[in-house]
C-alpha cells in the first residue's frame, strides 16, 4: 500500500480514512500494512498528534 510522502497530504488521507472505514488508528495500520509510528512521527513534524477519543489527527 503506497500513502502520501508529504505530511499535508498524509494528514488528509490518514484522517478520510479513519473517518471512513476505520475506528482505531491500530486499526487502519494493521489492515493496510502501515508501520504506526512512521504515520505518527510524520504527522508531528507537522504538529498534529493522534486524539484516541476522536479517532483523528488533530
């Protein structure tokens, strides 16, 4: 499974689909094969953290 290198674009992309398929980031990672702490280091580069009680990045 290709994501989005860009870290804007991961954003979007992370967040459609755990508002569209998926109920836990954990979840999302191990249906798609994604490695969880790459996503999660990526996207605070950017200064979004994963909220657990609203299921996105934020």
């Amino acid at each position: 499974m290709s994501i989005p290198k860009d870290p804007v674009m991961l954003l979007s992309y992370v967040n459609t689909q755990l508002r569209d398929h998926y109920s836990t980031l954990d979840d999302m990672c191990t249906s798609l094969s994604l490695e969880k702490q790459e996503i999660i280091s990526s996207l605070q580069g950017i200064d979004y953290v994963y909220a657990k009680d609203q299921n996105q990045f934020i």
